[in-house]
C-alpha cells in the first residue's frame, strides 16, 4: 500500500466513511505507531494504526472489494449501529464481513420506511453522501386532505424553516382516491425530517412516509420491509463509475463462504414471509 491519507485508508478499510473518519481523528480515537493521530497524516501498510484501542486491519484497494446492499427498513427500526435503548436497528439483519463492516450511505428515521444503501466501501460512501454529489432521493409521502397546485408550487419555490431554505426538486400527485393522498417528492440533501417538515409548512401532517430512490439506485419490488439484496457485480461497477472512482476487484467466496451467504439469504426471505408483517 502506497503512501495515502490516513482517513481514506480507513474508510476503505471499512470502518466508516472518510467524514466519519476525520471526526475520529479529531476525537482522539486513532493512533498512528503510538502517537496521537492528526488530520493530514499520511500511512502505508508498515504503519501501526490503533483504532479504539485496537490494531486496524488496513487494506489496500485491491484487498476490499466494493460491495453494496439495498435495503428496506421497516418502521420502528433506528440508524444507528447500537442503539442505548434496546431498540432493533438496521443492522441487525445485514450478512456477516469476515472483515470490515457495512456502512450505511444517508440514515432514515425511526418512523420512515424503505430504501436504505449499504457498502464495504467508505469511499463510496461518502462520495455519494457528501452534498457536491448533487445526489436527489425520492420518498413516496403519504398525506390527509388534497393538496392544492399552490401548495405544492410553494414547496418547489421554497419554504423557509427553522435550520434555513427548504425545497423539492419536483412534487407530484401519484394516487389515492379516499381522504389519504399518496405523492412523491424528491429533496437533494438530508437535513433532519425536511420532508416532513415542508409538508408540516403548508398545514399537513405525513402519516407515511417511505424512500423509494436514492440517485440511480430504486428500491425493488421484490425487496421486502425487513429484508436485503446485494447488487451485482455488473451494478457496483456501473455505481462506481458514476460516482467516478477507480474499479475494485471481483469479490472471491470459496465454496462454503458462498453456500453460507446464499442460505443466509433464504433465510431472511423465509423469516419476512412467516414473520410478522411490516409496513410496506
């Protein structure tokens, strides 16, 4: 492994996005061959990285292939990867990494469901989350009462909230007969409950609220509340490309590591189908 800076060799390593990985820095959290790390330093895999008290595993690029999942959180699950209150998270369902872990690309509330992005790949991360990317996501809202053409001109043109100027990129009418309508609107940022709160601008109160799309990645029909699905190879490639960053390897399973991951899989669509139902 070349000489790199140390936040990209650990997110590529797996241990967060390089955002993350500068806050760590900057907390205290890392060593680098015994002394305090600092933000510009530089390593390569002769270097004694110490991650929360413990030596990281750092990989070079052709060491971690980048792996992405898709996944549909059912309501009353958390972001976090441990939560203090017991509560199930996202995580909880997501294959096992021999090394590494998932990291998650954006966060969804405890009560918005749908799709939510996973990879290996701290770099990809936060290329797709940082705000240069320019990267919109969808959501499928459901309201009470019709929403008038102005109303929904006012949450094109902007609305003014408590953390600044607030938008949709687009807002449409997508179906509902009875006095729940359903639309779908597009944000291209993730502040704190934004879409919620525009439509609490104009006097309505989001009874549903669920991720459909995050950029060019849509949440299949055939990924269930609760369940996950790994993207090809063929996809994570095409994702990179867009995002322009340099082509990783092909992920090598020996035949059990396969067998395992494909039973795994089984498992999880069995537990979705006997379990109990989650909100769609």
């Amino acid at each position: 492994m070349s000489d790199e800076k140390l936040q990209k060799v650990l997110a590529r390593s797996g241990y967060g996005s390089r955002r993350e990985m500068e806050r760590w820095i900057d907390e205290g959290r890392i060593s680098v061959n015994g002394a305090r790390a600092k933000l510009g330093d530089r390593v390569t895999s002769r270097d004694k990285v110490v991650v929360d008290g413990k030596e990281a595993n750092l990989m070079s690029e052709a060491e971690n292939p980048r792996r992405v999942l898709i996944y549909n959180k059912p309501l009353g699950e958390v972001s976090t990867r441990h939560d203090p209150e017991g509560r199930p998270t996202v995580f909880d369902h997501l294959p096992p990494l021999k090394q590494g872990r998932w990291i998650a690309i954006g966060r969804l509330d405890i009560n918005t469901t749908g799709l939510l992005i996973f990879t290996t790949d701290g770099e990809l991360a936060n290329t797709m989350m940082h705000p240069s990317a320019n990267i919109d996501r969808e959501y499928a809202v459901r309201v009470l009462g019709d929403v008038s053409e102005a109303q929904m001109n006012q949450m094109k043109e902007g609305v003014l909230l408590d953390d600044g100027m607030a938008k949709f990129s687009d807002v449409q009418f997508f179906d509902g007969e009875g006095a729940n309508k359903w639309y779908h609107c597009v944000v291209m940022e993730g502040r704190n409950r934004e879409v919620r709160r525009l439509w609490e601008s104009q006097g309505f109160q989001v009874s549903r609220l669920k991720r459909v799309r995050y950029g060019s990645i849509f949440l299949p029909s055939d990924v269930k509340a609760g369940t996950w699905k790994e993207l090809t190879l063929k996809e994570v490639k095409a994702l990179g490309a867009q995002m322009e960053l340099t082509p990783r390897q092909k992920l090598k399973m020996k035949p059990l590591e396969r067998e395992s991951y494909k039973r795994r899989y089984k498992r999880q669509q069995v537990r979705h189908a006997v379990g109990p139902k989650h909100a769609k």
